[in-house]
C-alpha cells in the first residue's frame, strides 16, 4: 500500500502513516530521568518500555520487541556497558542500536562506549530533542523493516479484526488504540479508543474512502480535504466534540476526538419518546449554540441528527462528526452523490440543488420536532416514503399531536421545517435567541441518564450515500415522480 497501509506488528494490527512509530527500551536508575525521556519520547509517537533494572536489560528487549534502547552507564548492579554485552551476546538482541547517556562527559569515555559496541553517545545534562532524534535515526530502519515485512489487512477485514477476542485491544489507528466498536455508518466505523501518549480515551471515527472515490488523484484530494475538514473542524466550543488528531492513506480516514461518556439523543429518544418541553428547548439550545458557532466560521455540518448529539454525563450537549461529516460530503459531491440521512437531510438536498446552512438548520427543526412529539418528522417505513415525505409532505404541528407544547416552541419547529430554504429561519443564531426566550435562565440540562443505554448507534438512523437517479427512483416509487 505504499507509504501507510494496515500491517501486524509484533502482534498489533497498526495503521502506518508517514514514519514507523519505534518501540524505545529506556534503562536508567533516575526516575527523573526516566519521566522525561517517555514524555518526550511519547510526544513523539513511540511506544517506550522504561526500568531502573539494568540486569532486565535483554528480558525487556526480547519481551517487547524493541527496536532501539537507550541505555545510563553507570547504574547499580550492572554497568551500561555490561547491559551492552548481554544484549550483544543474544543472538535476538545482538543488532540492536544502542545509545549511551551518560553524565561521563570524558573523551576516552564516550571513546569506550563506542568502542564497547555502542551506536550512538549523549551525555548528560541533555537536549531532549536531540535525544529523540538520534534514537529515531537509530531505531527507524528496524521499525519501517518490521512494519513493512508484516502482512498487511485489507481495510474492509477491520471490523472482523477487531470482533476477534485475541486481538481486542490490539488495533491501533496510527498511535491511538482502538478498544472496541461503538458504531457504524456507511462510510466506517466508530471505536472507543485510547491515546497512550495523553493518557486519555478517545472516539475514533474511520471512514473507508474506497467507498467514496475510485479515481486516480483520490490520494491528492483525500489529503487536502482532510485537512480543511480537520481545521475546519477545530473548533473549541462546549456545544461541540473537540477534535484532536486526524490523518489517512489511500484507503482510510480517522478522525481522533473527544470522547463524551454518556449516550446520543437518539437512544434518549428510544428509551424515553416525547421530551418534557422543557428539556426540548434546553436540547435545542445546546445544537444550535453548537451550528451558530460553526456556521460562524463558514462550517455546515451535513448530518445533524439524534445519532450525532452527544449527552454527557456530566450534562454536557455536543454535536459530533463535523470533520467526519464535511470529509464525506466534500470528496462525494464531485461523484454526483449525496451523504447523510433521510429524515433529516432538506429537501434541496434531495433535489440535488445543493447543502448550506440552511440544511442544518432544516436538520434542527426535525430533531426538535422528534424530541415534542416523540415521532420523526419524515419517519416513512421505506426509503421511498421517507424522500417523498421530507419533499412533498407537510407535517402536522408538534401541539396537534402533544397539546402541551408551548405554541412559540410549535412556531419554531414548523418554521425550521419548511420545504423553501429562504423562508427558513435564516441563522442558528436566530434559533438561539428564540429559544433562550422560551427557557428557564435558571435551567441546565440534568437529563438522567441512568436508564439509557451508552451510544452504540444502534437507535439511530445511519447516514448513507444516495444517488440523485437512486432518490429520483424512490420518487417515483412513492408517486413523487422524478424531480
């Protein structure tokens, strides 16, 4: 697969990007020592094996398959130079690079350990990125040689990988672990992850972009759009998930992000149905905060739904998946398709006129209107209805079928779901103001999350690629005609 590409190695499954990430052995009796030289070291996006035990030296080595080991000289019950000779003496370790760190800063001492079988010498005090530096020079033929030599897996088998026990745990998306699977859409999964060098959990959110384009120059506008959806993503607001990382191949996106623990909105709305009106507005707050801050940077979302508002908690509201989402509908549009969900995406949308953020704001009014009533908006048992719905149905007012919601909620709702983008209510801003008007200052959301399960995505509908002639053929199933 080139330069990244799925690979084994030593008993991982590891998405390669870019540089081989060096598994480092670091033996040093200063404990500060130690700390300094993992941080940096993990910084950098290594896996680092430390102990103050130099007579564990080659034990070490062997059971972690390191591919470098930075090595003190003067330690007790075993000399650096004596760790030296046992690995040297072992037919498994005797290649491995090796650097000396030393505070013996004496000429005929840095000659000695050069001459004892050392690759490399550094005294004490040190720069650390010097240090990390000449360790990746020293360990990155061996890494690229064992991650290259590996067998690779196709990414469609990712998802069989990662349900086999022997390897759960075992999967990782360039430095991040990937724990388990939360979710599924048409274009990836998602996983509960972990980052080692942050020490945090993560959401990982793949998406499989042979799926989305086949042309030659994908490679070229993957990486672009990558890092406009990523930057665009970026944006720090507490109605939305942060984003920290993300990177690809010719065949694989992921997104790194926050990882809320709690539920989605969907499996609330499975649990529970229809939302006190008060907990409607506080929801509705919370996502279009969220849009406002977004579209005030030019950044439409393109899949909001149930399934992508998160509940902490710790009774946070975040709206997921904007790298995600604009990655997917930037690299498919050029292909005449359409990606989100039916039930929520506008009908300008369906008529292939186009997605701004008019569409999520039209998105917002169907969420709102499912948590008043407890119904989806446009919830046709096929495909079929569901477009036929959303372009030529009007839905009955929230209060025709839940008497008590307030009528300035009932006017907002309707008004975000009309089928004309311009008598839309024209900005999530907008949506905000009117809505703050309607609520409790006083009020947070504490909805109790007890009862409803963690998100799995399982409550929700998926987001998909359509077509225009596969929405044109739905229309005419439903009676619709072509449009």
């Amino acid at each position: 697969m080139g330069a990244g590409g799925w690979n084994s190695y030593n008993g991982r499954e590891v998405l390669r990007f870019r540089r081989a990430m060096a598994r480092i052995l670091v033996i040093d009796d200063d404990p500060d020592i130690l700390l300094i030289i993992e941080h940096a070291l993990r910084r950098a996006g290594h896996h680092v094996v430390t102990s103050s035990d130099p007579t564990r030296v080659a034990a070490l080595a062997l059971e972690h398959h390191v591919d470098a080991a930075i090595l003190d000289v003067v330690m007790p019950d075993m000399t650096g130079f004596d760790a030296l000779k046992t690995l040297r003496e072992q037919p498994r370790t005797g290649g491995l690079p090796i650097l000396f760190l030393s505070a013996r800063a004496q000429s005929e001492d840095r000659v000695r350990g050069l001459r004892e079988g050392a690759d490399d010498y550094m005294t004490k005090p040190f720069d650390v990125e010097e240090l990390v530096l000449r360790i990746e020079r020293l360990a990155g033929p061996r890494a690229a040689v064992s991650a290259a030599a590996a067998p690779s897996i196709h990414s469609a088998n990712l998802q069989r990988a990662l349900t086999e026990r022997h390897i759960t745990g075992q999967v990782y998306l360039g430095r991040y672990q990937a724990l388990e699977i939360i979710g599924e859409g048409a274009a990836g999964m998602v996983f509960r992850g972990w980052d080692p060098r942050l020490r945090r959990p993560v959401a990982l959110k793949t998406v499989i972009l042979e799926k989305l384009v086949d042309d030659q120059d994908r490679a070229a506008r993957i990486s672009q759009l990558l890092q406009e959806g990523i930057t665009a993503a970026r944006l720090s607001h507490p109605n939305l998930v942060a984003v920290y990382d993300a990177d690809a191949d010719a065949e694989i996106a992921y997104v790194a992000m926050e990882f809320v623990e709690g539920t989605t909105l969907a499996r609330l709305l499975k649990d529970r149905g229809a939302l006190p009106s008060a907990q409607t507005i506080l929801l509705g707050l919370g996502i279009a905060r969220g849009l406002a801050a977004a579209h005030g940077h030019n950044i439409v979302h393109h899949d909001v739904k149930p399934g992508n508002v998160l509940l902490g908690r710790d009774g946070s509201i975040k709206i997921g998946d904007f790298g995600i989402a604009h990655l997917v509908q930037a690299l498919v549009r050029a292909d005449e398709k359409i990606f989100g969900t039916v039930g929520y995406l506008p009908p300008e949308s369906l008529r292939g006129e186009g997605y701004d953020e008019r569409g999520d704001l039209f998105a917002l009014g169907a969420v709102l209107y499912e948590c008043a009533t407890g119904r989806r908006a446009f919830g046709g048992s096929t495909l079929a209805l569901r477009i036929y719905q959303t372009i030529g149905h009007e839905v009955p007012p929230p209060r025709q079928l839940v008497p008590e919601v307030p009528a300035a909620l009932d006017e907002l709702v309707i008004e975000l779901l009309r089928k004309d983008p311009a008598a839309r209510i024209g900005t999530a801003a907008e949506v905000v103001e009117r809505l703050t008007a309607m609520s409790d200052r006083s009020a947070r959301w504490e909805g109790d999350l007890e009862t409803a399960e963690d998100a799995d995505g399982s409550a929700s509908p998926k987001s998909n690629l359509y077509s225009f002639a596969e929405v044109s053929d739905a229309l005419a199933q439903a009676g619709g005609g072509p449009r």
